[in-house]
C-alpha cells in the first residue's frame, strides 16, 4: 500500500502530534468534561489511522506493528479488570479506591482516570489493529490476486 | 420553533438517509448516505443535550466513514440487485412496529405517573425525588469526585455495565482479528477473495 502526494504528507506530519495530544487531553479529562476513554481513544487511532494513509503501510508497520497492537488492547482490558478487582479488596466490586479529590481539578474522581486510561488504551490498540488487519491484509491479498 | 421540530426533521432526513442506503445500486453512495445519517443522529445528541455521547458519535461516523470509502474506491463493484421478498418485509416491518407500540403502552404502565415523561425529563426520576436519577444528579459530585456526571455514572456507579461494554468491544475486535488474520492460515485459503 503506497502513501499519498508530498502535500498531504507534509500536512500530516503537521497535524498528527496536535491530534494525539488532542485524543490524551480528551482521555485525561474524561472526569472534567464530555470525553473520556472510548472518544479519546478513537481520536488516538483517527491520528494514527492519518499517518498509516498518508504513509503507507510499510511506514505504518515500522510505527505500528500488529503484534504490538494486540499486547496493548489486551494490557489496557487487563487493566481496566485490576481497577476492578483491586476495588474488591477495598469492599467490593468497582469500588473507588483512591481518593476523591477536589471535584473540578484534574486530581479528582479516584479510580475514575485510571479506568478511562486503561479504555483508551484498549480501544486504541484494538481498532488500530483491525485497520491494519482490514485494509493492508485485505489489499495485499488483492494485488496478489490482480497479478 | 421548538426543540422536538428540529429532531422530528433531523430523524425525517436520517430515514430518508437510510432508504438512500439501501435502495441505491452504487457503493459509495450508500455509503455516503450512512455517513449523512450517522452525523445526522450526532446533531440530534447534540440538541438532546448530550456531548458525551455526540462527541464519539461523530467521531466513529468519521473513521467509518473514511475506511469504508476508502475500501470502497478500490474497487468498481456495485451490490448486486435481487428481487424483493415483498412477505418477509411486511412481516419484519409489523413485528418491529408491535414491539414499538408494546414498549410505548409498557412504558405508560410501569407507574410512572401517567405514561412517558415530557421531552427533557428524566425517566426513572420523574415520579419523585427519590428516583434513583435524582440520587444520581445531587450526589455525583460528593460521591464520586467527578465534575462530570456522566462519567461519574459510567466508570463508578455503573463501572459493572461499562465493563460489560468494554468485553463486547474487545470480543468483537477479537472477531475481526479471527476472520482477517493472515498468520497461522492454511496456504490456499490465501486466493479466497477478501470480503
């Protein structure tokens, strides 16, 4: 899979890091503000999803390989089950272990954050990997058949 | 103009929207005509007074709307048109419309003071103040820490529920990743054409 014209290459590599800072802020704040782990973790892959386009996939598997993707999504499940669990030995299942904080600051809602992080991290990894999976796996196999 | 106008046109345009989907013999128009839906429904959150839940709307029409163009530019096929069995419709359609009509008289007969609360009320906090919404509402804050109530609701009174959501993504991109993998594949299901 080839990358597209130096124009939208150059644009892209502007704009990628503000989008990735864009989808951190948006999981960082999910307890402050409308976001939070799903919506952040969406934007993360739309960026990384940008530079495996803009890129092409050789590119994109040197940033992003799938194996990596598939650990990550599945780190980011495992954690969101350890906020889970850790909350049973505090007196049951998701109970907020942490304190609370000062409501309207960053450091607020306890295992809140935590949780939306370890969302994120999922979300992001698993649709990336099945981006990679569909569209280069998909049309590797279809050159392959066109020859 | 009230709110419930512009949400009855929105939800107008996204049924106009779906038919367009699935009537037109062209890919890519159908699926343009999914994506003018799908933010059609993000503008409807919006209006609803629901951020959260509009944001990763538009967000997920976006992604879908950008890998679906782009796998579908890739070829110049067009679905296939087969004759319409016109019974099976008829009897989908009145089924859905009897579960409707169940849900709205059911909904009318759970003691909630008369049948579906006005546009804008909560539902489960509308017969009293001890509804557990209104628990929700007035303690979220203390409770939880979280200035946004939403996700205080979400990842801590209700984290079970979230849980249950993060397992149907993950099952499901499990899924994708069983149907499209290319490592541990038999050599001759490689000339299977990808779907």
């Amino acid at each position: 899979m080839k990358g597209m014209s130096p124009i939208v290459r150059s644009i892209v590599g502007l704009i990628a890091g503000f989008v990735m800072l864009y989808g951190l802020y948006v999981v960082s704040t999910g307890h402050l503000g409308p976001g939070g782990g799903f919506a952040g973790g969406v934007i993360i892959m739309a960026g990384t999803v940008m530079l495996i386009l803009a890129f092409g996939g050789d590119k994109a598997r040197e940033l992003m390989e799938e194996r990596r993707c598939h650990v990550l999504q599945g780190a980011g499940a495992l954690a969101f089950l350890v906020v889970a669990l850790v909350g049973l030995w505090y007196g049951g299942f998701f109970v907020n272990f942490l304190p609370t904080g000062r409501v309207h600051h960053l450091h607020s809602g306890g295992a809140i954050a935590i949780s939306d992080l370890a969302i994120a991290m999922s979300v992001a990894a698993g649709l990336i990997g099945i981006f990679l999976a569909l569209i280069i796996g998909c049309r590797a196999a279809m050159f392959k058949k066109d020859k | 103009m009230t709110i419930e106008f512009f949400i009855l046109m929105l939800i107008i345009f996204m049924i106009i929207a779906a038919l367009i989907a699935v009537e037109s013999i062209d890919l890519l128009s159908a699926v343009i005509a999914v994506g003018a839906a799908g933010f059609a429904l993000s503008v409807i959150d919006l209006l609803a007074g629901a951020p959260d839940l509009a944001f990763p709307q538009v967000l997920v029409e976006v992604i879908t709307l950008v890998l679906l163009i782009r796998m579908v530019m890739t070829r110049r096929d067009t679905s296939r048109q087969t004759s319409r069995d016109t019974l099976r419709t008829a009897v989908v359609l009145l089924a859905g419309s009897v579960f409707l009509v169940a849900v709205f008289f059911a909904a009318g007969g759970m003691g909630m003071s008369g049948g579906i609360p006005p546009f804008g009320q909560p539902v489960m906090g509308s017969a009293a103040d001890t509804g557990v919404s209104t628990q929700y509402l007035t303690r979220c804050a203390e409770d939880t820490g979280a200035a946004n109530t939403v996700m205080g609701i979400l990842l801590d009174y209700r984290a079970y529920d979230t849980l249950g959501e993060a397992t149907v993504i993950f099952v499901a991109i499990l899924g994708g990743y069983v149907v499209l993998r290319r490592v541990g594949r038999k050599k001759d299901a490689k000339e299977v054409e990808p779907s």
